[in-house]
C-alpha cells in the first residue's frame, strides 16, 4: 500500500490549520508528522490534532530547520514578511514546499524565493487557491475549448464586503502596510493570477488608481468612540464591531471563524475582553490602517486584449463576479454558476459548478479551492511529478511582477510597462 504523503506545518494559525484539515479527511493521502508554532495554545492544539510525538513539535520554523529533514513537504503558512526566510532554509534540505500567498512583501524577495526553490530542485505550489477550484477548471476548459471564441476582454469584480474589510484590512492582519503588505499584493495577487490564467498570454501594461477613501478619521461619525463597545452611534454603523463579533458569535460560521482570530478564548466573555482590550474593537475611523478600500487595475496583454479589475470593500458578501467577452460569446459568471451566450444560436447556457466559497473545512474553503490545492499538491509529491500543480515559481514570479507593475501605476500615476520588471527570461 502506497504511504501517504508526510507534512510539516511551519505556522499553525488559520491557514497551516486549514491546509492540515485535508490529512484528517484524507489519512490514506496525506499525514500531518510535525509543526513549527511560537503560539503555546495554535502549536499544542495542531500537535494534539494529529497525534504528533513531542520531538517533532517545534516553537519555530528555525528550530524546525536545525532538524534533519522530517517529512516529504513542508506547508509554510506564515505571514507575509515572514515567507522568505523559512524557504531559503528549508529548501535545501529537500522539502517540497507549499508556500501561502504571497511570495514575499517585496519583489526581490519574491525572486529570490523562486530562483532558490528553482536552484535547489524543490517541487513547489504557492497557495493561489482560486486556480484550484471546480469553477475556475470548468471555466478555463470551457474557454479552451473556444466556446467564446477569441476572449477579447475580461471585467472582473472582487466584492472584499463591509464585513470582511473592516475585519481584515482595518481592523486585523492586513491593515497596515508596514506590517504586512499594500492590498493589491495581500488581498488581489489571487486575482491578478486568476487574470494572468484565465487571459492565458503575457501582459503588456498596467494603469491603476485607488485609494483609502472611507475607513479614515475624517469620515468618523460626530459622537463615534474610539471602541465600539463605548459607542454610542454603534447601532446605526455598519461596522460595529459588537454587532459583528459578539451578537452573532455561535450562530454564523464566517463569524464563528473570525472570532477565532480575535481570541483563544472563545466564550461571549472571551470575546467580550478581546473587544474592549484588543484591535479588534476599535472604531475603523480610529485604527492605524492604511491600505486602500478600493482599487481598479487596466491591463493591456500583448495580442492587444484588455482586462479591467475593481476591488472594492462596499460591497455585501458575495463571490468574485466576472463577465467576459469573446468573439463568438459571453460568458457571465458568481464563481459558482457559469452563463454562456452564444451569438451563433442565440441560446443561453448554465453550468452549475456547485460549491461556494466557504470558510469551514478544507474542502469548502475558497469555493473547494483549499481542497483543490493540497490534492493537487499532494499528489503532485507523490507522484514526484511538478506538472500536477498550476502554481509554481514560474507562475507565481510572472502574476506578482504583474501585481508590482500595478501598484506602481497606482502610486505614480502612469500606465506602467511590464517590461519594467523584466526578468533575464523577457516578459512576464
Ligand atoms: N491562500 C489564501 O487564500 C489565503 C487566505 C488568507 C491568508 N493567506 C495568507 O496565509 C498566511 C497566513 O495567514 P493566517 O491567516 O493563517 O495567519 P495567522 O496569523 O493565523 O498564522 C500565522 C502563524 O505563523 C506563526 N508564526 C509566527 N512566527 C513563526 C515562526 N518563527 N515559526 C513558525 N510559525 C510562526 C504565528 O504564530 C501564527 O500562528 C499569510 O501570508 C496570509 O496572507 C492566504
């Protein structure tokens, strides 16, 4: 009988616990044998998960390192600034490796990080889960296969939500670009790949603007306190964090998952305490955030294409929602159902993908994406063969060149050239 794969997390907070959920659903494939976790309460609950012994569990993916190699792959699902280090160290001892998005906070470490999983012959798969999902295959087979004809152009709308903004990108891990990374990078590199998949040919140029227009001082209501617990206009706001966090906490799954990020103490009290003591509080006109809430990308591929992308945070909870635009049809998709007009017969018609994007377990993470990736990953190490996962190196450098290139444009306000970025190998 075929051994399952072995795996080492090296961060065992929302995502190492996600991508560690697929070896529970899936022993016979794939075997959770140790982590790497600063955290007492995330590094004793994932060694517990998975039965691990004491001397495969380790307080940080340095000392992790020390070790001799001990499993077939490692899943780094540490923060942003913290992807490159525990890869240049790793990689050399073998691993195969998942890395979460992003690459790294800057681009010459997201060169760096490729060339040296390239130098060492590692197989590799940055977690661009959206390419992994049923939609997104049935979407790129179908647009192979030219039922649309030549795609001419895409318009693609990434709905963050009220909710998720103010969660995320004022109040919680991204809000701050020192401290993580701008949006586009954290949050849009996903769709910037999703663009660079779905177009299927190199990008020439790049125009952007966006801005922190909302969740600044200036738009906090007359009478907002710094806390929404001691606010008294916190009923009428839409990002009351009371209303979000404690008044529906056991009751909604999304909310459930967030209040996992806010506390290890997962009681109303618990929850009650993170609101008043920590960042998860505070009014989002009076936190220290200061990436954009809303941005919109232009990108002119080489054959003279073009694509528009908006994210934006004033939204309600929704999937990313895309039309596009071939000679032959249209096709207008939520990322679960996909509608094909043909202009030949005039007839409209609708694929049913199945699953949205959930947050709870690893199948329905990102609308089956998760899943997706650590069955491709998985199989890609059993099998030794690299050809079974669509996220490698090469991929990963050529969409965060693309995402660099954007933000550029933004910031300088000027359509951008992806020659610019050009790496020894021509364009991206
Ligand atoms: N692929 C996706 O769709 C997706 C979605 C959300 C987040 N992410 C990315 O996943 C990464 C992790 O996000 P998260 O929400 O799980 O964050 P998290 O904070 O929940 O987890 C990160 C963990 O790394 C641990 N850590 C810190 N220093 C360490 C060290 N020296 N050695 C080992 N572990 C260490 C932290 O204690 C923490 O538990 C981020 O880069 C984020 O941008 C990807």
């Amino acid at each position: 009988m075929k051994q399952p794969v072995t795996l080492a997390i090296v961060g065992a907070g929302r995502r190492g616990e996600a991508y560690a959920a697929y070896a529970i659903e899936h022993p016979d494939l794939a075997k959770v044998v140790a982590v790497a976790e600063p955290r007492e309460f995330q590094r004793q609950q994932m060694a517990r998960a998975h039965a691990l012994p004491a001397r495969n569990v380790f307080a940080s993916w340095e000392e992790l390192a020390q070790a001799p190699r001990l499993a077939d792959a490692v899943l780094v699902c540490t923060m942003d600034p913290l992807h490159m280090a525990p890869v240049l160290a790793l990689a050399p001892k073998g691993y195969a490796i998942l890395l979460e998005k992003p690459l790294s906070t800057n681009l010459a470490e997201c060169e760096r990080i490729c060339a040296c999983v390239k130098e060492h012959g590692n197989l590799f798969a940055l977690c661009y889960v959206l390419l992994y999902t049923a939609f997104t295959k049935r979407l790129k087979a179908m647009l192979d296969a030219g039922v649309i004809g030549d795609l001419v152009s895409v318009q693609h709308l990434e709905p963050v939500g009220w909710w998720h903004q103010a969660h995320s990108f004022v109040r919680g891990n991204w809000r701050n670009e020192a401290e993580s990374s701008f949006m586009l990078l954290s949050k849009s590199c996903h769709d910037m790949d999703w663009l660079r998949h779905i177009m299927g040919r190199p990008c020439r140029s790049v125009a952007s603007f966006g801005s922190l227009r909302h969740f600044r001082p200036s738009e906090r209501p007359p009478g907002a306190a710094d806390r929404c617990l001691d606010c008294g206009v916190e009923a009428q706001c839409p990002y009351s964090a009371k209303r979000f966090y404690l008044d529906q906490f056991g009751r909604d799954a999304t909310v459930d998952y967030c209040v996992a990020v806010i506390t290890d103490d997962r009681t109303p009290a618990g929850v009650a305490r993170a609101l008043r003591e920590g960042p998860y509080g505070r009014c989002v006109y009076a936190s220290d955030n200061d990436v954009v809430d809303h941005q919109v990308v232009a990108l002119d591929f080489a054959d003279g294409a073009t694509a528009a992308y908006t994210m934006t945070a004033f939204t309600p909870t929704l999937h990313r929602q895309t039309r596009l635009f071939g000679a032959r049809g249209y096709i207008e998709t939520d990322s679960v159902k996909i509608k094909h007009f043909d202009f030949v017969t005039e007839k409209e018609t609708v694929v049913d993908t199945g699953v949205g994007e959930g947050t709870a377990t690893a199948a329905a993470g990102h609308g089956g994406g998760d899943y997706g990736l650590m069955q491709a990953f998985v199989e890609a190490v059993a099998t030794g063969d690299p050809r079974k996962v669509w996220s490698g190196p090469d991929e990963a450098l050529t969409s965060h060149r693309l995402v660099f290139a954007a933000e550029r444009a933004r910031r300088e306000n000027r359509v951008v050239a992806l020659s610019e970025f050009t790496a020894p190998g021509g364009l991206p």
